[in-house]
C-alpha cells in the first residue's frame, strides 16, 4: 500500500512538475523515472502508462525523437491489451505526434484518426488530469499539420478549428493553450500574420495568467514572427530571440529547428540576408541530426527564398 501512495503521488506531481516547469524540467524526468521503478516493483499497475507517457513527451520535447517513439509503441501496445478506449486514444496521440515530427505523415495520420474516433467530449476534462492535455485535442491539432503537409489544406484547417472549439468547450487551459499554439502553426503554414498575431496574444495572455512559461516564451515567438513579417523587423527580431533563448533554458530542444527557421524567414524579411542563411542552414542541420522531419520542407522552402 505504502508503494503505491508514493506511485499515486509521483504520476500526480509529474503531471504538477509539466505545467508549471515546462516538458523537459530535470524534475520532471526523476519524477516519472522514480514512478516507472516503482511500477516495475509492483507489477503491471494502471499507472504505468501515464509514467511510460510522461516520460514520452519529456524525450519528445528534449529532441530525442527515438527514444520517445519507443516509449509510445510502448504505449501502444499495452493500450491494445487493455483495449480501454481512453487509454487507446491517448497511446495514438502520443504515437501519432512522434510519427509525424519525424516526417512520417501516412503513418502518423492512421493513428491519428484512429484516436479522434475514440472522442468522448464528455471524458476529456478527467482525460487532461491524467494526461496533462486531453489526447483528443492532442490528436485533432497534430492531424491538423499533417493533413497540411499531406496536401489536404481544407481538412487541416477543420481538425485544427474542432481541436479549438474541444478545447475551448470544457475549459482546460492546459489543454487549450496547447491548442492555440498548434493552431498559431497552421496559421503561419498558412501565411496568416495578423492570425498568427492575434492567436500569439491569445497564448500570452492565457500562458502568463495560469503561469506556463513554455508557452509564454512560444507566444512570444510567435508574436516576434508575426511583428517582423508584418514589417517591424528589429522589434520582432528581438523578441524572437528572447523567447528562443528562454525556450532553450528549458531544453525544450525539440523547438529549436522550428524558432530557427522562422528566425530565418524574420531575418530575411527585414534584410539580414547573410543571417537569415546562416539560421536555416542552422536549422537543416539539427533537423537531419535529430530526425526530425516535419520542418524539412519548410526549412527549404525558406532557403530557397
């Protein structure tokens, strides 16, 4: 009993430490790395999944893409034994996220479908306490850029616009900011600057009253993008590496190509050419290293510019 108090106790602060440390604290990975050796402990306890998924998205957002993907087929396959719709939805959201950041779009799409149609809106409020944000809205703004990059613009942007009315219906700000912060990226897929400005202010508002500082420091880049590409290039220069360089205190190294090849696109916009070169070709090169695949095409659609 005494073991699974503390088991109870580490998955609950784990998902504390997330919010209001950011995905890739170091505390966040003791916390869940001392829940998996008690799960090992006591046997296959329901706890283990939310752990094994903890621990999915604090490798994901450090960057380390492979290990993260283990984690998730993980994930995958102990949903498939206890065939529990909510643990099902959860494992192809976290394996759905990892496929397509790797560039692995058809793959990356059958699981997310699978997981949106397991949706229960009625759930996702007690799904997000459990999870940190609730796996359908995980699902639906991830399958929003996929479909984008599969070709299907239409579509993205109806995954993306139902991950933001589910979020907004039941009110969890966690999850709601992490679906503005995926709606703010089609958005610049799109080529939406004033939406991509108005959603930044949205994050920042929402991210510093419920004090998410990872999400402050992305809606400070978004907004220094959307500033810069709308003409006032120093000023949104500046605040992009500002909210980069606070991202990076983190070690959420998962954002960096991405910040990196928006930089470049900022610095070309305003004339820094020779730097706005140097950043992609930053950018390429951490994506080929990590595997990361979602930015390629993006990385070279801003070189070639």
């Amino acid at each position: 009993a005494r073991l699974q108090q503390e088991l109870d106790l580490q998955v609950a602060l784990g998902l504390v430490l997330t919010a209001i440390k950011g995905y890739t604290a170091p505390e966040v990975e003791q916390t869940y790395a001392r829940a998996r050796a008690l799960c090992m402990q006591l046997g296959e306890t329901p706890q283990l999944f939310p752990t094994l998924g903890g621990l999915c998205l604090f490798y994901q957002s450090r960057g380390e893409l492979a290990t993260a993907l283990e984690l998730a087929e993980q994930l995958d396959r102990l949903a498939q034994r206890t065939a529990t719709p909510a643990l099902r939805l959860a494992a192809h959201g976290a394996l759905g996220a990892l496929l397509f950041f790797r560039g692995e779009y058809t793959a990356a799409r059958s699981h997310l479908e699978q997981g949106i149609a397991l949706i229960d809106p009625t759930v996702q409020w007690p799904q997000a306490l459990r999870h940190g944000e609730a796996p359908g809205i995980r699902c639906l703004s991830v399958a929003a850029l996929t479909l984008w990059c599969l070709g299907y613009p239409e579509q993205a942007l109806q995954r993306s616009h139902e991950g933001l009315v589910l979020a907004q219906t039941f009110a969890d700000p966690y999850s709601l900011v992490h679906a503005q912060h995926w709606t703010a990226s089609l958005q610049h897929r799109r080529r939406e600057v004033p939406a991509v400005l108005a959603q930044a202010e949205a994050i920042l508002a929402l991210a510093t009253a419920q004090e998410f500082p990872v999400y402050v420091e992305h809606g400070i880049c978004w907004r220094g993008w959307a500033l810069a590409m709308q003409g006032q290039g120093e000023a949104g220069l500046g605040q992009m590496h500002k909210g980069l360089e606070a991202l990076l205190v983190t070690g959420l190294e998962l954002s960096r190509p991405l910040w990196l090849v928006l930089l470049a696109e900022a610095a070309g916009h305003a004339g820094q050419v020779e730097e706005g070169i140097r950043l992609v070709a930053a950018a390429l090169t951490m994506l080929e290293a990590s595997g990361r695949g979602d930015m390629l095409a993006e990385a070279y659609r801003v070189q070639g510019v």
